[in-house]
C-alpha cells in the first residue's frame, strides 16, 4: 500500500518532473537519486540546482512523514521503499546511489541492479 500511495505522490515531486535546470543537471550527471529516497549532488552545480534539490528532499521528507504517520511505520521505511522505486525509474546515462556507497551511472539498455530489498 506504502507503494502505491509512494508513486502517485511523488510523481509531483521527482527532479525529471521540475525544472529545465534540474534536467539538465540530472543529464550531466550532476545530481540523481539516492537508495534513500531523496536527491543527491552528485558533483558541482549551480546554487540554484541546489536550492532546487533541497526544496524537493524537504517535500519528500514531508510526504514520507506523513505516510509514515498514516501506515505507523518509520519515515525511513517510507524513504527506502521510494528510494526503490526511485532507482527503477533512473534514465539511462543518469546517477544513482545505493547504501553501499559510490554513485553508479546508468548503463543504457541495463536496469539498475537494485539491492535485495528492492526486489
């Protein structure tokens, strides 16, 4: 239900879904999205890419709070399991970050080889 509930509401809230600014910086490989659930800088951008990527984390953070809440479950839980799907939905040439570390860029025409817990 977490997963449903995550995937209509961060369709609103997902870096390809903003900005010229933050698509082309999802493009260069200058931020992408973390195993966490939120955007992550990944190498030097403007302050406006970073202004842009933390007001996105606060709204995620928001919304896995509020879920979180709803299911009794903790904001983490809500966080990883967007994380998840997140990562399923990263275009090919674009970063990642799994909990071992390192971001990873997106092979084109590869999937994401996402964690256990994913699956």
């Amino acid at each position: 239900m977490i997963g449903v509930a995550l995937a209509l509401a961060l369709t609103g809230t997902t870096g390809n879904a903003q900005t010229p600014a933050l698509n082309q910086a999802f493009a260069a490989g200058q931020i992408g999205e973390r195993y966490d659930g939120y955007l992550g800088v990944v190498g030097p951008v403007s302050t406006t890419v970073r202004s842009q990527v933390a007001t996105i984390n606060i709204r995620r953070r928001s919304l896995y709070n509020q879920l979180a809440g709803q299911r009794r479950v903790a904001p983490q839980e809500v966080g990883i399991t967007a994380g998840c799907q997140l990562l399923r939905n990263t275009g090919p040439g674009e970063m990642y970050l799994l909990a071992e570390g390192g971001w990873r860029r997106r092979v084109p025409g590869q999937a994401v080889q996402l964690p256990e817990y994913c699956r």
